[in-house]
C-alpha cells in the first residue's frame, strides 16, 4: 500500500504542532489553550506514528495511545477546574488565573 511520503506527514504534523502553539501564546481563554494544547499533542502523535510507519515498529504506535490517554486525563482536569472557576463566577482570563482562591 503506497500513501503519501514521510515528508508530508512530517509537514502536516509540524503544521499542527504550530497552529497549537500559536493557539497557546495568543488566546487567552482557557478552553481554546485547552484545545490547542490537543491540537499539539495530535501532532506530536502524528509524527510519532509516522516514524513508527516508516521504521515497520509499533513501539510509536503503543507511545501514541499512552499519550492520547494522557491527553484525555488532561482534558478532564482541565474542564473540571474551568466549570470550578465559572461557577465562582471568576473572570475566565488565563492571565488572569495566577492563584486559585479557597
């Protein structure tokens, strides 16, 4: 089976990486700094896979389905510590969410 070249997975995972980065230094709403971090991992787990696929070992597979785990217990405490916040009715404003108050 003949697909695409390593270069453009490459290409498109270091695309994403960037466009989450971007995402992160640029928004200051913490749910979109907590998609764009996804948005990084995502291609993070790309390149991983891609190495993976080139090399015919499943070692980057198996460390991209730990890191997708990870991703997903990140989600979790994220969104649980945003809905924490807004229910106190504090300014949702990344810059502004140095200390959680008790």
């Amino acid at each position: 089976m003949t697909g695409p070249n390593l270069t453009w997975y490459l290409a498109v995972s270091a695309f994403l990486f960037a466009i989450g980065a971007l995402g992160v230094m640029l928004r200051r709403s913490p749910l979109i700094v907590l998609l764009s971090i996804e948005i990084m991992l995502n291609g993070a787990n790309l390149a991983l896979i891609t190495f993976s696929r080139n090399h015919a070992d499943m070692s980057g597979q198996i460390f991209a389905l730990a890191v997708m785990a990870v991703a997903a217990s990140e989600v979790v405490v994220g969104l649980g510590l945003i809905v924490a916040v807004h229910r106190r009715r504090l300014e949702l404003d990344v810059d502004k969410l140095s200390t959680l108050r008790g």
